[in-house]
C-alpha cells in the first residue's frame, strides 16, 4: 500500500467496492488481530475488536475519511477499541496500565489513555494554540502514531528538525496537558 491512501482508492471504497475492502481487510486482519490479541490478552476479545473494526469500516465507507497510511489508521483505531473494551468492562486501571506499558506504545505521554471525547476535544482546542508546525508535528506523532523519521520523510526536513519542534510543542503544551490529566 502506498504512503498515503490515493484519492481514487478511498472514491472506490465509497461506492462499495467489495474486492478492495477484501484486500485491506486480508493485508491486515493478521497483524491486527495478533497486536489486539497481545494487548487484551484475549484471543476471543481480539477477534471481537477486529470483526467490529471491520464491519465498522464496511457500514462507514461512504463517509470514510482517511488523511494517512491506511496501515496507521487501522491501528489506531485498534487501539481506541480496544479502548473503548476496557473502559466498557470496567477494568480501566488494570488494563489501561498494561497497554499503556505495553512495548509497542513509544510515547513518553500516550495520549490514547485519553478516551473521553470531552476531553479529547478539550485538547484538539488547547493544541490550536501550539504554533502549526509544532502543532502539526505533535499530533502526528500522538495521535497518527507515525514515528519521527515518518514525519521527517512526509516533510523533506532533518529528524532532529523534528525531535526539536516535538520538544518545543511538549514545552508549550504541558499546561494543558497537567491539566486535561488531573480529570483522568
């Protein structure tokens, strides 16, 4: 799949074609269902959040929108079920610490752990304040999960360039975010 999901493909999910939801569910069904199964520890709730993501995605299409590698949406919308599973079950302290220590999750501040929407909305508005670059750097890397180097390739700049605007932004934005944990 390329980097970012062209234009044409997302046109042809829209309007239903089944054959290319086929192949993106059969490039990614495995690796997602192995990363759900190993973070809920669960083959039968992996399986669960991976046929709800799916069938979600199927009844959405018409309204898909997707700004980023098919791969990385994917995952982090594995991730905000599996989320969502957690807080549902009532087992929010013991598994969000287990996924929030999970190996796979490399941010210092795992933004995911933020699984209301008020809150979230809070922080999408705290974060307009961020100059763009910085602001833009920051949710890429928090919120698309893509990796400093990802980010440096997309905008043709050094990956020091990057890790420089990530720490300006974690300067600027750490009032907010002290505050926006202390409703956690």
């Amino acid at each position: 799949m390329p980097e970012q999901f062209p234009v044409d493909l997302i046109h042809r999910l829209r309007t239903g074609d089944f054959k290319l939801f086929e192949l993106i569910f059969n490039t990614y069904w495995e690796e997602l269902y192995a990363y759900a199964a190993k973070v809920t520890g669960s083959e039968e709730d992996a399986r669960d959040i991976i046929q709800d993501l799916f069938t979600s995605i199927w009844e959405r299409r018409q309204q898909l929108e997707l700004h980023t590698h098919v791969r990385y949406y994917l995952f982090s919308a594995v991730r905000k079920q599996i989320l969502r599973k957690f807080r549902d079950d009532g087992l929010k302290e013991k598994h969000l610490e287990k996924f929030v220590t999970h190996s796979e999750l490399r941010s210092e501040l795992t933004l995911n752990t933020l699984i209301h929407k008020d809150i979230l909305n809070q922080l999408q508005q705290d974060l307009q304040h961020l100059p763009e670059k910085e602001r833009q750097v920051f949710e890429w890397y928090h919120f698309d999960e893509l990796s400093i180097r990802e980010i440096a390739m997309m905008h043709g700049t050094a990956e020091q360039t990057v890790r420089n605007q990530l720490g300006n932004a974690y300067k600027k934005a750490r009032p907010l975010l002290n505050r926006l944990l202390m409703f956690l």
